[in-house]
C-alpha cells in the first residue's frame, strides 16, 4: 500500500470484480468515518454458465493435425468491463470536481484492470493504493485496514 492519510471528504472506493463500494470520509485523518454513498454491483456466473460451446480447434499444416484454441473466460471477461465501468465512473466524479483525494481498494488483478483504465484525471488525484479484497467487510474494518498502513 502506498502511505496514505485520510482527509475529510477523500472518497475511498472498494472493489472487486463484482461489487463496488463508493464510500466518502466524513471524519478525518485520525478519526475516519466512511460513509458509503453508491454501491454497484454486477451479476457474473462462472463462465461454464455462460458459455455454451466447447473450445475451439484450428487446421494444422499437417494432414489432418488439429490443434484446441483456449475456451474464452467470460467471467473474467466481464469482471474487467465491470472495472472499465468504475473506472469511467470516476473519470466522470473527477471531471465534475465530485472529489480532489482518491485512494482504491481492490484485489491486485482488478487493481491491474483499474490501473489500466483510469485516465490521468483520476490518476492525478489517487493519493493511496491497497491490494486486498474488502468489499464484504464492515466499513469499521476497512477504517482498521486504511489506519493500519
């Protein structure tokens, strides 16, 4: 993580591949008090539940030699459009001057997606980065993980 203190009205937003939190400080840095302001949430079934056809398979220059093509991971197709969304989300925020300080909160594949995503308008006001998965946790223990740096 990097070091991070929270300031009054920093927005700190929780995320995996499925589920978002937005939450917003309304305490500061010594005593936080996020308050949660949006929640997104995406239905993904697993990709066998998505998917109907089986892999794939292409003609070899050999006689008749055929190789498999790897099944498409639907799953983890859509958990990255759903970090695209939060990421444009927060594009949006911070083109309105919605918030000034952003600090996110995700697992290190989808902090990966996120990364990928933000644009430099969002990038300029992230002030902290953790990787881990807290989007079921009560907000008192994600106050306890932001302090605990």
């Amino acid at each position: 993580m990097m070091p991070v203190t929270l300031h009054h009205n920093d927005w700190v937003v929780v995320g995996d591949g499925k589920k978002a939190l937005f939450l917003r400080n309304a305490g500061d840095g010594v005593q936080p008090a996020l308050e949660t302001f949006d929640v997104r949430r995406q239905e993904n079934p697993p990709t066998r539940e998505q998917g109907a056809d089986r892999p794939g398979r292409l003609q070899d220059r050999g006689v008749q030699q055929r190789s498999a093509v790897e099944q498409t991971d639907w799953h983890q197709l859509e958990e990255d459009r759903f970090a695209a969304g939060i990421a444009e989300i927060l594009y949006k925020a911070a083109h309105a001057r919605a918030f000034e300080r952003l600090v996110v909160v995700a697992p290190p594949r989808i902090l990966g997606e996120l990364r990928r995503a933000f644009h430099p308008e969002v990038e300029a006001r992230i002030v902290g980065t953790l990787d881990k998965t807290l989007t079921n946790h009560p907000l008192d223990q994600i106050e306890k993980v932001l302090l605990a740096k």
